[in-house]
C-alpha cells in the first residue's frame, strides 16, 4: 500500500522527495489544527469558568446586608417626627450607603479609602440608632488608600459584629477594629464582646458568604481566622496579599 501511494505521488511529484515534503506538510497542518482546536476549546472553558464566577459573585454580593437597610428604614419611620434633623442626617448617610452598594459593589474592584468611607458611614449609623453607649474604635493605617479591594469586603465581618454583639447587649457594648495595609498586604481585625447566654442568630450565613467570596477572589492569597474566647469576645482576623 505504501509503494502504491509513494507511486501515484511519484506520478503527481515526480520525485520521491516531494512525496516525503508533502506528508510532512500535511502531519504539520494537522499539528497546528489540533494546536488551535485545544486553544479554543480551552479559552471557552476559561471563559465559561469566568462566567460562572461572576455570576456566583454577583450572587453573593446580593445577598449582603440587606437586613441593615430594612432596620434603618424602619428606625427612621419613627424618628422623622421625633427628630426630624437626625432623620435628614440617617436618610443622608443610608443614601450613600445604598448607592455605593448599588453600584460601586457591583465592580470588580474598589479603592480602600471608599471602603473605608463605607464602614464609617455604617458605624455612623449605628452609633445614631441606639439608645445606649456603644465603644466603637476604627484605627486606620494604610501606605496609599487607592489601593484596590474586593468591593464589600470587610462589611460582613462588621456587621456580624453589630448584630450579634452590640444589637444583644444592653450595656458595656465594644467594637475594636484595626485596618492595616501596605502595597502589598492588607490586613483587617475586628473583636466584639457579645451575651454569652444568648443562643439565638446565626453568625455563619454572612461570614460563609465571605468565605466563598474569598475563595474566589483571592485563592490561596487570603488567611481568615476566626476565635472566640472564655470573656465572650469575638474575634475575626483576616490578611489577604494582593
């Protein structure tokens, strides 16, 4: 069979050489189709892995704080004839936190000094609502503030602290978070004492959703740790290299 075809292409050819060339050619072509065929098949898994993250992403970020607003919403309902020029102040700041929600946490990333406005804001808030004395301490020491973050990122573990700590206590309440960042490496702590005979919540729904949000942004660049101690502090500690 092989003299047959080295035959009829010495026919076509007219040399023997020519026959050799022409396979060769051939095998190279089909080389370099299956060459491209895997790189497209690649870059289409790669695109729909994409596709799949962002929309678990998206998914995520939905599901953030939405709670807070209600509450706040609720809380304003019965201070605007109270207090009509505090209720102006919580509509002012509840907007910008809406918005930032709305829109800049659908980004992919964020600068930290927005974040960081956002968490203000947050804690702003909470400190107009109560009734009571609340011990909140935000320190803050970055390089550059432009460095870019995950949108809502330190929200949960924040909030968490809120709902399940000072929302239960009615006295000697306390906040403590220390945010930390270089060009390189950011990191965020916060502790909250909270009743330890207070059985009632759910603190892992949030704090599950970061974990997921972590593991997708930031795979295998990210150290959560998360403690509680025989005080009833709560303490969560998180580093991420960016």
């Amino acid at each position: 069979m092989t003299t047959l075809l080295i035959v009829v292409f010495n026919d076509f050819f007219g040399k023997e050489e020519d026959y050799h060339i022409f396979i060769l050619l051939f095998f190279l072509s089909m080389i370099v189709w299956m060459i491209r065929w895997l790189i497209i098949q690649i870059k289409l898994i790669l695109r729909l892995k994409k596709d799949k993250t962002q929309a678990e992403l998206m998914h995520l970020k939905s599901q953030v704080n939405p709670h807070f607003f209600f509450n706040t919403l609720n809380n304003l309902y019965g201070l605007v004839e109270l207090n009509p020029t505090k209720a102006q102040q919580l509509i002012l700041k509840l907007s910008d936190m809406m918005r930032y929600s709305i829109y800049e946490g659908q980004n992919d990333w964020v600068s930290l000094a927005d974040e960081i406005t956002y968490l203000e804001n947050y804690m702003d808030l909470h400190k107009m609502r109560y009734h009571k004395e609340i011990n909140i301490s935000f320190e803050v020491a970055t390089e550059d503030r432009n460095i870019k973050i995950m949108p809502l990122l330190f929200i949960i573990m924040v909030e968490n602290a809120f709902k399940h700590g000072v929302e239960k206590l009615r006295k000697n309440a306390f906040v403590y978070i220390r945010l930390k960042a270089t060009l390189k490496h950011v990191e965020f702590e916060i502790e909250n004492n909270f009743d330890a005979e207070e059985t009632g919540g759910n603190p892992g729904i949030g704090l599950n959703n970061l974990k997921k949000r972590l593991e997708l942004v930031y795979f295998k660049k990210h150290e959560l740790a998360i403690s509680t101690s025989q005080a009833a502090v709560y303490k969560i500690s998180l580093k991420l290299t960016l």
